[in-house]
C-alpha cells in the first residue's frame, strides 16, 4: 500500500538497544515467569519498537494539520489531513453548497491536495461511515516482526545478548534468560541430594525436572521457576556439568564423566605445524573437504549447504582413540550447545539400533565413545563410516557397509623391533568397505606407539613416509590421499601442513592428478 507506515533496513541495522529497552524485557519476563530465548526476546523487542515508531508516526502524522471528517465545517484556507488517503495532505481552495435531495444541507469543499491535484469532499455531513472510523496508520508486512526477524534476527539477538551479560538483574542457562530476583534459593543440602541422585545414575546425565523430585523444593512453586532455579544453582557448583544439546539441559558429574571426554586422547593431540594456506591448489581444497578432517578450518565450508549424510574414511588417530572426527560437514548431523563443550548424546547403529552412549566435545571437534563398536565390526584405517541423522532430537545413526569376511590385499604396515617401519601388500581379513586410498592395515596397534613417540621432525618424518610408500609402487609416486593416511599411523597431521609441503617443497614432484613423487636430485 502507497504511503503505508515503513522502517527502513537502515533502521534495524542500526537500532541500539537501551537500558529502558532492558527495563521493558525485565518486565516482560516477570510477567510470563518463564525463561526465554534471546530469539524469542528479539521478537518482543521488535514489536516494542515497531508500536513505538508507529505511535510516534501516528502523531507526527496528527501534528501536521486537522485530520478530516465529514462532519465537520471548514473554510477556505483549512489544512487538511487525510486518514483515508494515506494521510495525505491537502488546502481548502473553495466551498459551496451541495445539491442532492437525499441528503440534507451539506457542503462540497475543492481541496488542492499536496500533489497539486484538486478533489473534491462533502463535509457537514451528519451520517458518514469516515465520522466514527479509527484514525491510524495503515499495516504493512514490512514491519512484521517476524519479517524483520528473517532479515536482522541473528544481529539483533548479538546486540541482546551483549545487554543482557552486563546487566546483573538476568541470568542465563542454555540460552534462556530470567530475572535473578525471581530465582528459588537451592541451599548446599539440595545440591547434596542432587549430587546423590546423579551418582545413582552411574553417569548417565538427567535433567533438572528429575532430580527436582529428591531435593524437597517448597510446594506449589512454578515448574519451570523451579527447575531454571536449580539449573542455576547447579551451573555454579563445580560438581556438575551441564551436558545437553541446544534446547535440552542435562546434568551429568564431573566425575563420572570418561577421561577421554575431558582430555583430548593423546592420538588425537595435534601439534600446530605452521603453514601457509595460500600455497593449497584449488584440488587440494576440494581433497581437504573430503577427507573430513576434524581440524580443517570451519570457514572452508559453505555453511548454506546442506547435509543429511556423510561417509567419513577412518584414520588411524580416530580408530585408536574410538572417536569421530567432528568435521565442518558432520557438524551440521552432530548436536550443539549453547553454552557446554561437551554434549551428551545417542549413536545408533544403523543397522542392528544398538544404542551408543557417545558424547560430542565441541571444543576439540571430536566425537567420543565408538571404540568397542569399532572393535565389534572388526574396523581398520580407510574404513568406510556412514553418518547421518536419527529420527530423535539429539541421535545420530552410524553404520558400516559391511561385507562377508573375506582377505583381500591390502597396504599392511610393519613394524620392526628398531622402531622402523614398512609397508607392504599382504592379504587380510577384511569385513567392511573401505577408501581404496586410505586403507591401511595394522596388525598390532600396540606396535605403533614406539614409532608414535620418536617425534620425528615433520619434514623429515613426511619424506620417510613418502620414501616407505613409494617402495610398493611400480611408478614410484604417492596419492597426497595415500600420504595423509600414512602420516597419520605416526603423527597426528591434519591435511593442510601436508599439502602445503608437498606444494612447496623441492624435494616433492607433483606428476598430475596430486601424485607426487620424491625428486631425489634435490
């Protein structure tokens, strides 16, 4: 609609958000007595601010001049406003009397509207639908709040959050926000008895709502008043770990929590390489997106795209440790938090539903808790792993392409009682699908932590490697696939350092399709 009430982009780009704007949400959230998201705060804030400037609009509009009704009389030289038309202004240019036997004396004003037009209205008219009309400004879709929400929403939330941290009158549990004031006092014995009550569980993390039954809250307070009150309590007590994906607050005990959750397992710990990305060909990018490599940098992923599956070849580090790597792509399957680093969650085997106790930790991007499921399908390095989304909040499925137990030859690493090490093509029993690339069988994982810990320099280990590999190649030159999984049986080394030393460094010969080859001149 022409002339309809607006807030341009630059408005919400730009809008601060005030202490009475806090004051407001303050009461907001006493009068609901229910926790709510920053998203579902910015909702009230945005209609606060749209009532405000429509309100505002409303009276600018009032201000400029005498709003037309029919009923009344004017003169010549009336400014005019009219609700009707937009609120169009407009100046009486002339009056005469009205001619039709229906109505009764009236008279026909010439209005000279703001666009120069001249149109022509009836006032003195007793009966008229426009005499009792609400005067107010049209709506329009442009204001919506859930239509500014779609296009300011996530920076409006920020502008929020950063308010709400440095007022001490909120506080925050998994992403909710409340008064303080309106908090329940839970003393040291109800902590106790909640602490007590997670012990029982033997580790398995539940929510507020069921340890609330044990810890004698006084009767006919609020639910939700309630469990946000020991959520809270809980929160500042060092005991207990806050382990729920986004959306779902579960408690769970330091304690009881397994090491490998609170500790990067040593396979997995990297020790920074310094290296230059700049010097990655537009194939090693696209290879690095495929190998799903929990450390290669989030921003390499289009983070529109959308996942509902992924098949991640195992390495070494992650099948020692019985982990997952949380790569960019298999964090959109995995659950977040808001707050937590570590979230518990389910893993389902796709094709027997076990159920996986695992857990998520979110700071090191690895996904702990498969090392007995591994076992079980009888997985080796360049195993083929099939992650995609449950049919529950908070699962994921897993599943392996099994075969029948069969031998079949494939790259075997031996090592020797020095410390040293080859590979060789040897037959072995093989029972899932696996990289073609990356498979690589170890007899013993056990013989592998004396190599593990010589902590070879990089340069050199990579060339020792590549000098191993070439040995079983006719053409005496390796895939940077091959490479990145044989690295990875000794050091931990993400596929970024590795491909920019074989970019860039004289001793490595790249002879097409990222094949490259030991140039021994050098």
């Amino acid at each position: 609609m022409a002339g309809a009430f607006k807030l341009p982009n630059e408005y919400w780009l730009s809008v601060q958000v005030t202490p009475q704007d806090v004051e407001n949400l303050h009461t907001f959230l006493f009068e609901r007595e229910t926790p709510s998201t920053a998203r579902d705060l910015a909702s009230e804030f945005v209609e606060a601010h749209i009532r405000v400037e429509r309100d505002a609009a409303e009276s600018r509009q009032k201000a400029a001049g005498q709003s037309f009704l029919p009923k009344e009389k004017y003169e010549i030289g009336n400014e005019l406003v009219f609700p009707a038309l937009d609120w169009k202004h407009g100046k009486v240019i002339s009056v005469r009397p009205g001619a039709n036997p229906s109505i009764n004396d009236f008279d026909v004003l010439t209005v000279e509207m703001e666009d120069s037009a001249e149109r022509m209205f009836a006032a003195r008219l007793g009966s008229h639908l426009l005499n009792d009309a609400p005067i107010s400004l049209p709506e329009s879709d442009e204001v919506s709040a859930a239509s500014i929400l779609r296009e300011h929403g996530d920076a409006i939330e920020m502008k929020l959050e950063a308010a709400f941290e440095a007022d001490e009158g909120l506080v925050r549990i998994a992403g909710r926000w409340f008064p303080r004031a309106l908090l329940i006092d839970i003393n040291q014995g109800q902590l106790n008895l909640a602490e007590a009550v997670l012990d029982i569980s033997g580790g398995e993390p539940l929510p507020a709502e069921a340890l609330i039954k044990d810890i004698e809250l006084p009767a006919g307070v609020n639910s939700k008043l309630a469990e946000f009150s020991l959520n809270y309590a809980l929160q500042d007590d060092d005991r207990f770990d806050e382990v729920g994906p986004a959306g779902q607050v579960l408690w769970c005990l330091r304690r009881l929590e397994p090491d490998y959750v609170r500790d990067v397992p040593p396979p997995l710990r990297y020790i920074e390489i310094e290296h230059d990305r700049s010097q990655l060909t537009p194939a090693m990018k696209n290879l690095e997106s495929q190998l799903d490599d929990e450390l290669t940098p989030s921003e390499e992923l289009d983070s529109r795209e959308e996942i509902s599956s992924i098949t991640i070849s195992l390495i070494y580090p992650h099948l020692r440790a019985g982990t997952l790597p949380m790569s960019p792509r298999a964090r959109k399957l995995f659950p977040t938090a808001y707050e937590t680093e570590r979230v518990r969650f389910t893993l389902v085997d796709g094709k027997t539903k076990q159920r996986i106790p695992a857990w998520v930790v979110l700071r090191h991007g690895y996904v702990f808790g498969l090392r007995e499921w591994y076992k079980a399908h009888q997985l080796i390095p360049g195993s083929l792993v099939q992650l995609r989304k449950g049919g529950q909040p908070g699962e994921v499925i897993v599943e392996v392409k099994n075969q029948r137990s069969s031998k079949d030859w494939v790259r075997t690493v031996m090592i020797g009682n020095d410390g040293g090490f080859v590979f060789a093509m040897l037959k072995q029993p093989i029972t899932a699908e696996f990289n073609d690339r990356m498979v690589i069988h170890v007899p013993d994982f056990k013989t592998l932590d004396p190599v593990w810990e010589k902590k070879r320099a990089f340069e050199d280990l990579v060339l020792l490697v590549m000098r191993e590999l070439t040995k079983s190649n006719q053409q005496g030159h390796v895939h940077a696939q091959e490479l990145y999984a044989a690295v990875n049986l000794i050091r931990r080394v993400p596929p970024a350092p590795l491909f920019t030393l074989l970019a860039s460094s004289p001793a490595f010969k790249h002879v097409g399709d990222l094949h490259f080859r030991l140039d021994e001149e050098v």
